[in-house]
C-alpha cells in the first residue's frame, strides 16, 4: 500500500501494520500540487511499480469498493480468455471532461505478459480548467487527469485489447447542480435535456456530453437489481455482465465539500453487508 497522506496526517498507515507493506509517497509543496492537483497520486502509483512481481496487476484506489463475489478468479480468467491487457472502471460519464471508453487510474487491472510496466505513466498532463470553458463542448476529454498518457498510448492500439465495467448514468440525474464541480457548472441541466439529447444525434461522439456508443453505460442501477442504492449516497455504481461490480465513493475534498469522511462509514458498512 502506498500511504499519500501528509506527514502531520492522522490518517497515515502505521509502518508496522502487519496487513501491508507501506511505501510511504514524498509530498510535493503546495505550489506543484496547485499546478498538477494529481501529480502525488501518479507519483505513488509509479511508485509502487518496482513491486510488482505478479503477472496481474489491480491499481485500486481506497474508496473503490469491489463487491463482486470471487471477482479476482473471475477477472483473471475473463481477461486471459479474451487477451485483454486492460480491464477495469471506466470515468462516469459525467465527468465529462474525462476520456471514454478506456479504464481508469481508480480501478485498472492489467495483464503484464502483455503491457511493459515500464510504460505505465500514470502521470498527468494539462488539467481541466486552464483556459477551458467548462460550458464548451471543447470541453469534453479534454483533462488530462492520472492515466492518461496510458490512455493515449493504448486506446488505438489493435494489439493491446481493453475493456470497460458499465457505469451506472442517469443523464437527467447527473446533470444537476450539486457539491460536485459538474454540478457547479450553470446551466448543467441542459446536458441531460431532451433538447441537448436532439441535438446530440447530429453531434459526432467527440462533440457530446452523453456517450454515443452503444451499451457503455446503464441506466439501471444496483436498486433496480435489487441492491444497495449507493447511488442515493452520492456513489458511483459499477455494473459487469449486469450485475453489480463495484461503487466508487470519490472521497476527494471538493466533492466532500467539507464533509468529514468517517459520517461516510455506517452506510459503508450497510452496503457492503447487503452484497454478503
């Protein structure tokens, strides 16, 4: 486990926690941190690369819960079967300032027979909000967030298959002003409108804020399939082979917006129970 927190943090990983082997991640100052708010999160994750002696690797943030069951079996034989070299969870596409149709850093397994670790930069690029309009379909993939560059590398790359678990978007519900920075977007609601959804059928995929390939994400959440709602907590749902896979927390402090982490813990404990 690599522990990014700051030195003065309470939340830091004992180093003699029994469970884990801690690499502890140097900090960048606050200056480089503004410039690239994701610059330590890649820096930790190229961090742990040299210890990785597995043919299978999972990059797996700690408010990514995977709630399959038998699901390291069941990814390791899928990905084998169909010579995937990436597997995983890919943005909600409401993030959508983010890439598609590719795995991200939060949850992203990779079969190292087939990709060089060596090429895994999770490094960022430019971020969004440098001179974009967030109001602009330009807009749209242009955040150059952790993953990327691996993202650029592979997702044209006939010889490196991928493939993606089905977020859970509800356009009309996702586009709606909220805590998050989507949600602070004035006039947001338009992108989940019936007028923005006409529009979009003469739009190039490029230029829509909605997904146009076929089954990349779901309507129909883990309560319509008779499980925990995470997405009534604000969480992200995860569906593969239509069934539950996962749900993302995004425990980040713009989305919390001040909330203390630990009110998060009994419907955490609630959800996770649910799926046995």
């Amino acid at each position: 486990m690599v522990d990014n927190d700051l030195e003065s943090s309470k939340e830091r990983i004992n180093e003699n926690d029994h469970r884990f082997y801690v690499i502890k991640n140097k900090r960048h100052d606050e200056t480089i941190e503004k410039q690239l708010p994701s610059l330590h999160h890649a820096d930790a994750l190229i961090n742990a690369l040299p210890y990785i002696k597995t043919r299978f690797a999972l990059f797996l943030d700690p408010d990514f819960y995977i709630v399959r069951y038998q699901w390291i079996q069941d990814v390791v034989d899928y990905m084998q079967v169909n010579k995937l070299s990436f597997f995983g969870a890919p943005w909600n596409p409401k993030w959508f300032v983010k890439w598609r149709y590719f795995p991200c850093g939060y949850c992203l397994f990779v079969d190292l027979d087939k990709v060089d670790i060596r090429d895994l930069d999770f490094k960022p690029g430019n971020r969004h909000g440098s001179g974009i309009n967030l109001k602009s379909r330009s807009a749209i993939d242009s955040d150059q967030d952790t993953g990327y560059r691996i993202f650029r590398r592979y997702i044209n790359n006939s010889f490196h298959k991928h493939e993606c678990t089905v977020p859970v978007f509800k356009p009309g519900e996702a586009f709606r002003r909220g805590s998050d920075y989507i949600g602070q977007i004035k006039g947001v609601e338009f992108f989940g409108s019936h007028m923005n959804k006409l529009i979009e059928k003469v739009l190039p995929d490029r230029f829509c804020y909605i997904p146009k390939r076929k089954k990349y994400y779901s309507e129909t959440g883990f309560r319509e399939l008779g499980y925990f709602d995470a997405c009534s907590q604000g969480w992200e749902e995860f569906l593969w082979q239509e069934k539950p896979f996962g749900f993302h927390l995004r425990m980040t402090p713009k989305i919390l917006g001040g909330i203390d982490k630990r009110s998060q813990i009994p419907s955490l404990e609630k959800a996770i129970e649910s799926f046995g």
